[in-house]
C-alpha cells in the first residue's frame, strides 16, 4: 500500500471515528442503501438485495486497493454502529479528473452535524494528500441538506459545471477548481 493509503486508513474527529470499510460492514451497507429515505435524491444508488451490499463493499475495497482512499466508515466514538459512509471516489468532470465527495447517512443521524463533521475531515484529508486531485461534491437542487453539508466542508457552488447527473440534473460545488 502507499504511504497515501496508511496515513488515510482512520480519521479521528472530535466526536467521530471514520475507518476503511471492511466486510464486517457489508450489513450497515445494506441497512442504509436500502432505507428509500436516504437515497432519496439518489435513486439509483437504493439497494434491493443484501447482495447488492456486497458488491458496493467489492468495489469500495478496490477503491481503496487501486488509489489509497476512498469511502470510509463513519461511527461516534462511544457507538459501535455505523451512522453512516463519507468519502471521495476518482471521476471525470467536464473532461477533468477531480475527486467527488460523497456522504450518507442513516436518517436516526440526520440533523446532528455527523455528515458535516466527517465532510469536514475527508476534506481536510483530501487537501493534504491528493491536492493534485480537485474536490468536487454533486448534488441534486433540491437536496438543501447536502447543500449545507457540502458549503461547511468548504466547498463553493460553481454554477457554471451544472449538468446531467445519474439521478436528474446536478449542481456542483467546488473546492479549487478553475472557473
């Protein structure tokens, strides 16, 4: 593995502990993909089957073996359960490489400020060491809570890389990108 990967394996907050998935995982996974609340404004990413779970964990795993990081397991401190999944995934924009923020959570974390605190992190992780990746987060205009999440971790709209998502139409926010 490269220095990338073990210096990203964990990230402490004051309030969370995010962590490389790992099969052990596969069920939280499951619980909140399949939740229709969650992947509301992202119906494709909605899980069916417990088998579904397993072949995200797949890929997740190969994120993290092929790049050094990627999606990782948000929990409290003082809680085992998983509240939820925050990371960054490699994909292409308007012809440039960049990173994509992603974050969900399990509604029982919603209004919290988990999914801000561990944007926050994976940001902050993200500038120190994949700065020649640009960060962008999309996001579907009427998905006001992601919005927020997105602006606290620093991130700005950048209206003019607006266009077709995989679920509908999508507003990008940007940290570092050139207009």
């Amino acid at each position: 593995m490269s220095d990338r990967s073990l210096a990203g394996e964990e990230l402490l907050t004051a309030r969370l502990s995010l962590r490389r998935p790992t099969e052990a995982d596969i069920e939280a996974i499951f619980a909140i993909h399949s939740d229709p609340a969650t992947c509301l404004h992202n119906p494709s990413d909605a899980l069916a089957r417990p088998e579904e779970a397993e072949e995200l964990y797949q890929r997740w795993n190969n994120q993290w073996q092929s790049s050094g990081y990627g999606y990782w397991v948000v929990r409290r401190h003082d809680s085992p359960p998983p509240l939820g999944f925050c990371g960054v995934k490699p994909m292409e924009l308007n012809g440039m490489n960049v990173l994509n923020l992603f974050y969900r959570f399990a509604t029982s974390a919603w209004g919290q400020g988990f999914a801000s605190e561990a944007a926050i992190a994976v940001t902050g992780w993200v500038s120190r060491h994949v700065p020649d990746l640009q960060l962008i987060a999309r996001i579907r205009p009427a998905n006001a809570a992601s919005q927020r999440v997105a602006v606290r971790a620093g991130l700005m709209r950048a209206e003019h890389l607006d266009g077709p998502g995989y679920d509908g139409f999508d507003w990008i926010y940007t940290a570092k990108l050139p207009s």
